[in-house]
C-alpha cells in the first residue's frame, strides 16, 4: 500500500498445516463471533483484501502478463520484482506483472 507507506504479505507464514494468523481470525470471527470479534481488525481485514489481490492475479496470470487486467490498482500494488511495467491499451493504462 504505497500510499500509506504500508507492506503486507499476507500468505508468508502459510505452510500445509498452518494457515496465515488472518486467515484463521476470519473463520473465528465468522463461525464464533461472540467470543472473537476482536479479531475482526483493519490488519486481517487489509490481509484478507491483499491475499485476494494477488490470488487475483495467479488466477489471471497470463492476462496479468499481457497488461489485460483492468483497472490499475488504487490501493495495492506489487513489489518491483513482479512489475513488468505500463501499457496503453484500447480501455486505458494497465499494468503489467510478472507472476510467479
């Protein structure tokens, strides 16, 4: 979040048997909200925003190489080993990643 001086990386961590910390508080606060709404924080919340961002582009990855995806992104970005630069196409700037 290049605006706020900010950097997530919200699947670091995550392994076959342990899931990233916001990813767990999601489904306690879904499931038991009573005892775990304190764990509905603007941290997992932005974690949860970013690890759908870059699923996004996994899922998308060769359009997200073609520089397809449309609209640029306002509040997340990707850091500068996975950006492979500005285009202008038919519908406007788009950016390009290199997805991995």
């Amino acid at each position: 979040m290049p605006r706020f001086g900010l950097t997530h990386r919200p699947w670091v961590g995550w392994t076959a048997n342990q899931p990233p910390i916001w990813w767990s508080d999601h489904n306690k606060v879904k499931h038991q909200r009573d005892q775990y709404f304190v764990r509905a924080t603007l941290k997992n919340c932005l974690n949860a925003v970013g690890g759908l961002f870059i699923a996004v582009l996994h899922l998308y990855e060769q359009q997200a190489a073609n520089g397809e995806l449309l609209q640029i992104p306002r509040l997340f970005n990707v850091e500068d080993q996975y950006f492979a630069g500005i285009q202008m196409g038919r519908y406007g700037h788009s950016f390009k990643y290199r997805v991995r």
